[in-house]
C-alpha cells in the first residue's frame, strides 16, 4: 500500500491542476476580444430587395459601404473562397490592422456576409447565387485604396 502513495499523490496533483487551471484562465481571459454584434432591421434579400438596390446584373451596389463593412466582408469572401486572388486576403488584413476596424459592429456583419447599403440598411450576400456573390466581393475589393485613404 505505501508503494502505491506516490503515484495516489501524483494523481491527485493531476486532477486539482485540471480543474484549477481552467478556472484560472478563464478569470484571466479578455472579454475585449469578444464582438457582439447588436441587433437590428433584418437584412434584406434577393427575393426581398427594395427596387433600385440591386444593379443591372443583380447584385447590390457597394459604393457606401463602410471600411469596417468592408474589411469584415473580404473575411467573409475569403473564408468562402469566392475569390481566388490574394487581393480580397490583403485588402481584408490591411482594414482589420486599423485601429477601431475590427471591433466595430460593421465588420462583424461583413463577416456575416452582410453588405451595409447604408447605416441602417443591411443586405444578406448570402441570398444571391455563387456568381453574384463573387461579384459582390471583386467590386469591394475595388475600393480598396478609396478606403485605405480615408
């Protein structure tokens, strides 16, 4: 039974550093880098688009979306490969390296998918086909330098 002590005594260190651990870093975790996304208006679709924000080739326009939309978008774009240049990655990675970028409400809703057509309207690039999804991501990555400017 002695012979068995050490080894007792080693597990239990095991067992107490399993369950002190997790809660210490947990206590010591950041909730700054946490991004909650506020709620709002539902977005609007394909099927539901008001007339006139869709273009001629059925994709909405990007010309007011803003930098942080659109920095979360080229995430959005890249994780689903709808673009297969390292354009939309680096334009992606030079707005959310700029200060108040990523914890902006915009970028998660880019990163969603969802194109902000102006402040308080959202639409859900996720309702068009593949095509005009791709096309949607290549026309905002075209106005990258207009928002690295700024």
């Amino acid at each position: 039974m002695l012979k068995l002590r050490p080894v007792f005594l080693a597990l239990t260190g095991c067992l107490a550093l399993s369950v002190a651990l997790p809660q210490a870093h947990a206590a010591q975790a950041p909730t700054s880098g946490v991004l909650t996304v506020p709620a709002g208006p539902a977005p609007m679709t394909a099927a539901t688009a008001a007339p006139g924000v869709l273009d001629y080739d059925g994709i909405p326009t990007v010309e007011h979306a803003s930098a942080e939309n659109v920095g979360g978008l080229m995430y959005y774009c890249d994780a689903h490969k709808l673009v297969t240049d390292t354009t939309v990655r680096t334009l992606g990675r030079q707005l959310a390296s700029r200060e108040g970028i990523r914890t902006n409400p915009a970028y998660a809703w880019g990163g969603q998918g969802r194109l902000m057509l102006s402040p308080t309207v959202m639409f859900d690039i996720t309702t068009l086909n593949r095509d005009q999804q791709e096309a949607v991501c290549s026309r905002s990555a075209l106005r990258g330098p207009a928002l690295l400017a700024q």
